[in-house]
C-alpha cells in the first residue's frame, strides 16, 4: 500500500562550520544533508535548482543525500526507496560540526511497515563528510531491511568524470533489465543513461575529473557496513522524468550511493547496524 507521507512541519536546517572552512547543511525533513562545501570552498553535493526543499508535496529533496530506508528503489512494496526520506526528524543532539537525528516509528509508517525501529543520521564536518546511518530494532520481532546514502555528487562536467575501484565487478544494469555486465574498465566513464548495482563491492571507491576539466581533485569514499555501490544518471533520455531537475542537470550531478541491497540486513530485537561513509576530497 502506497500512503502519501504527512505534510512537512518544519523548514529546519541545522548548519555546522568547521576551522577549515568546511560546512554543512542538514534539513530535518528527511535528515536530508543537503549542502556541503569543502575546506577549498567547494560545494561538493548537487541539489537541484528545482528541489522542493523541506518535502513540499512529500517528494523528497532532489539532490545531496536522501537517507533511504526500509527499502532500497522499488524493489518492494513500500514507497520508492522507503520512507524515512520523507518525514520529519528529530534533533539528537548537535555541536559547531556534527549533529544526530533521530526518527522513530509511528503509526504511519507502522502501517507501512509493522516494526518498531530507532533511526539515527549522524553527520559530521571537518577535512572530510562523514555520515553515519544507525538502525536499532526497538521492537519484540525480527525485521529485515535495506538501505542506502543515495548521494547525489556534484560535477563540473559528468563527461570529465571517472569512477575508479569498480573494475572487473559484476553489476545488474537496471537499464536493460537487470542484465548482469562486468565492468572491464580500470575507470567507469558516465556516457549514457547509466542506473547499475555493483554488488559485494569495495569499500572504498573514488570520483575523479579528468581533462579537458582541471584534473586537480577528486574525491574519495570509505564506507563500512554496506557492502554495494549504485552508479545512477539519468542522462539526457531520462531526466525527463524527473520534473525537479533541470534538462541538462545530468551533466553536474552523478550519483554513487553506499548501498545494502544484495544482502539484506536482519535485526533481532535489540540489535543494531550502521553503515558509514566518509568523503575526502584530495589533490590529484
Ligand atoms: O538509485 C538509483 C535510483 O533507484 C534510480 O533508479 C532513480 O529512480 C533514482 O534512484 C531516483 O529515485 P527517486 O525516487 O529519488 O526519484
């Protein structure tokens, strides 16, 4: 059953600022980060121009990073991926540069999905992002989920951009059904509509520019506790669909999302997860 989340209650952004000149922006609507800008005063998150920012209609913010929960894309019965993305959290606790935001379930979403869970997003800012994604199972039975940081990363031009660390990794391309491909490329190259999932993957994967863009920085991304990766861009055919991105979007964004999909996690009453993702940018 697909219900439409409650309507947004707050515009809330936390802010946090580190020494270096590094900040952040989080919305309590979703937990969703939706800025960051490194110490070099580069914002390194696409948002689009068109989000409806704090969930007006209970879309999700296009762009930064949609936490998402229960349960990754459409691959069940719930809303596309989850419904944590488009409700209201809480303020856990927050200094100058990390916050934690918690959200709870509640009727709605236990209408939705019937177990009682703890959601915690802790962000914090410095030389690097690093987000964390906490799941308790605050309930009497077992669940079963799946999840993702679905980051959406800013580009000067997707055409100068390289993926490295996928080489030789079986994916499921979601654009021509699911077929299984094998990446023979040392460096993946964004050249079509591309939306694939990388499973059993590395940990650590980086997003380079390359010429004719200044190949003077790239960015490298350690996680723990997923264990698959999400390459998507819609490219000129699909961003079509999407009316909260701009036609030629597709050439400043790509998204490379932490993701636990091939594996779903199982939770016994009490137990808990995280997944964590740490972002560095590095001169190259
Ligand atoms: O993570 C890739 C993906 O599942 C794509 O298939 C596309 O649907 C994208 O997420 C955006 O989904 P959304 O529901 O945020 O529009």
């Amino acid at each position: 059953m697909r219900e439409s989340p409650p309507p947004p209650t707050s515009q809330a952004l936390i802010k946090l600022t580190h020494a270096s000149g590094s900040r952040a922006q989080i919305s309590l609507f979703g937990a969703h980060v939706t800025s960051w800008v490194d110490a070099t005063g580069r914002e390194q998150l696409y948002l689009s121009r068109l989000a409806r920012l704090a969930g007006a209609g209970g879309k999700s913010i296009r762009g930064g990073i949609p936490v998402v929960f229960p349960q990754f894309a459409d691959t069940g019965p719930l809303p596309m991926h989850g419904f944590l993305r488009t409700r209201e959290w809480s303020v856990a606790h927050s200094n100058a540069t990390s916050a934690t935001l918690e959200r709870r379930d509640d009727d709605a979403t236990r209408r939705l999905w019937p177990h009682a869970f703890l959601a915690q997003l802790a962000v914090t800012v410095g030389d690097t992002l690093s987000v964390t994604l906490a799941i308790t199972n605050t309930g009497t039975t077992p669940f079963s989920f799946t999840a993702a940081l679905h980051t959406y990363f800013a580009v000067d031009d997707i055409r100068a951009v390289r993926v490295l660390g996928l080489a030789g990794l079986t994916y499921a391309d979601k654009t021509r059904n699911f077929a299984r491909r094998v990446d023979r490329d040392e460096q993946v190259a964004i050249t079509e509509f591309t939306d694939r999932v990388y499973q059993n993957a590395p940990a650590t994967l980086r997003i380079a520019h390359v010429a004719p863009v200044a190949p003077s920085q790239s960015l490298v991304l350690e996680t723990s506790g997923f264990g698959d990766w999400v390459v998507w861009n819609p490219w000129l055919d699909a961003i079509r669909n999407f009316d909260d991105m701009e036609p030629d979007d597709y050439l400043r964004m790509l998204c490379v999302e932490a993701a636990c999909i091939a594996h779903p996690v199982t939770l016994a009453p009490g137990q808990s997860w995280t997944g964590a993702q740490v972002a560095r940018p590095i001169a190259t």
